[in-house]
C-alpha cells in the first residue's frame, strides 16, 4: 500500500507537470506574459511542495544556495544556444556570469 505522504508527492509531480505544460501552451499561444508568468509560478509552487514532501528534512533553500555554479553557467550557455566542453573554465570564470 502506497503512503499518503508517497501519493501526495505523485499528485503534486503531475500537477507541475499540467502546470508546466499550460505554461508552454500559454506560450506558443502569445498569451500575454501575466498568463505565462502566472502558470510558471503555479510550477513552482507545485515542485517547491513536492520537495517539502519528498525531502522533509532538507532546508530547500539552503540547498539552491549551494548549488556548483558550475551547473548555472553551464545552463545561461545551453539557453544562449552555445554547446560546449566547460570542463576547462576556471573558477574565477564561472562566477564573472554573476557580476
């Protein structure tokens, strides 16, 4: 028998996920971007519940805070549209994104 804690965790999954995909129909429509927005945050409000349930004793929070950079640099180049092997890239070069 699955907990209600599991089942909860399953529901709010799908529902970002809903949520996620009005967001992208929203979009390819040309809604206006209060439409976007207000389905995006419905994402984030779903996903940041289903971390609460499925992780209750992590700090989510502290969590993004220590986050490697390493992987926000290599996502703002992947949305740029630029692939490539970051495995060189100083320390000193991954933070200046941030400044």
């Amino acid at each position: 028998m699955v907990s209600t804690t599991r089942r909860k965790t399953y529901r709010k999954i799908a529902f970002a996920f809903i949520e996620l995909g009005e967001a992208s129909d929203a979009w390819k429509k040309d809604e206006t971007e209060e439409k976007i927005a207000e389905e995006l945050i419905d994402v984030i409000f779903y996903v940041s519940d289903t971390s609460r349930l499925a992780c209750p004793s992590f700090k989510m929070d502290e969590m993004f805070k220590k986050k490697p950079r390493k992987h926000l640099v290599g996502n703002i180049s992947m949305e740029k549209g630029i692939i490539e092997d970051r495995s060189n890239v100083t320390s000193s070069q991954k933070t200046s994104v941030w400044k």
